[in-house]
C-alpha cells in the first residue's frame, strides 16, 4: 500500500462551499488553531487537533511548530494526512509524539472502510527503536496499527500496515511516535494516516 499510495497521492485541496475550509499544508499549530471547526479533506472533514510532545536525555522536544502537516488524496479514493518533521535523536535519547484528532464524514453514504499507516525514512542503531503507533476509535471499536524499526543485535521492521475496519462516518485518530536509541541514534522523517472510503 505504500509504493502504490505514496507514489500516486497529490497533495491537493478541494473546496467543498457547504463545509469547512479545504485543508491545506501547514504546520500542526495551525491545524490545532482551526479547532472544532477543522477543514475539509476530500469528502470528509478532519477536526479537533491536539499534541502533547516529550523529550529525555537531552533531546529536543518536538514541538507543533516542528510539524508539518500535509493533506493527500489519492485517485483510488482514499485520503490521509502526512505528518513530517525532525524526528532524531543522538546516543541515550528518547524523544515523543502523541497527535490526536477526529476525522468526520457529513454524508451518512461516505464510510471509511480501511485504515492505512506508512513511514519514511526510518534509521536505527544497536539498541534503538523507532515506532509509530496508530489506534482508531469509532466510538464501539478501537482498531490499532504499528509501524516500526526496532534493532539490537539484528533489526526488523514494518514500515506499512492496513486494516479492514467496520464502515464509520466518525473516528477518533490517534498517533504515538517514540523513537528511542542506547547506542548510534534514531530517526524518522514521516509518517502518513491514510482513509480509504467506499
């Protein structure tokens, strides 16, 4: 899903006259700023923005301002949002992300159907991790996705996953990025939430 997504997706607006403003990039302090209001993503509407950041070790606390955010719409039907900023950390650091918001459909016939998690740029030395954690809540059902780096003697990795998810108008979204290094550093340069809807 990434290749296909990330390679075919436009970061593009569009304007929706009886809804919110069409959402276009920027940092995360401006999309906390729209509020409940939020803005328009294709045919949904994306809202209710909120971060809490943490740093340790010496490392500098990413802030909303660090974050730029970028709306993506894909011809497939799907939309998501991608989140991009220096997340990159030395020896005995950690840092985190915590970003949160609610996506919402106006048209009862307009349903998220699979939820989507890539990332880019993904480096880890011995004893580092790098992790994007993604749960989405309808309201009934909270369905969660992992995306990570993770090396010790070895290193794995998941740098895409998906998920079929019951049909919703409404969803809570939120994000968790750790990157965390004993020895050598880690980093991740984004990550994107994708939507796809029926």
């Amino acid at each position: 899903m990434k290749k296909v997504l990330l390679l075919i997706a436009t970061v593009v607006s569009i304007r929706n006259p009886a809804s919110a403003t069409a959402c276009a990039p920027g940092t995360l302090m401006g999309f906390i700023n729209m509020g409940p209001d939020g803005c328009q993503l294709g045919t949904v509407q994306v809202s209710g923005f909120a971060y809490t950041g943490t740093a340790s070790g010496g490392a500098k606390e990413i802030s909303t301002d660090d974050i730029a955010v970028a709306p993506l719409i894909a011809p497939n039907g799907a939309v998501g949002l991608m989140f991009a900023a220096p997340w990159h950390i030395g020896a005995g650091q950690g840092i985190g992300s915590q970003i949160t918001y609610q996506l919402l459909s106006p048209d009862a016939q307009v349903q998220v159907q699979q939820v989507a998690l890539d990332g880019e740029g993904f480096r880890a030395g011995p004893n580092s991790s790098v992790t994007v954690q993604e749960a989405v809540a309808d309201g009934q059902v909270t369905s969660t996705l992992e995306i990570y780096l993770t090396c010790t003697d070895s290193c794995s990795s998941a740098t895409s996953a998906n998920l079929p998810i019951a049909p919703a108008t409404s969803l809570t979204v939120e994000d968790l990025v750790t990157v965390q290094s004993n020895q050598s550093g880690a980093s991740m340069s984004r990550f994107a939430d994708w939507f796809v809807l029926n």
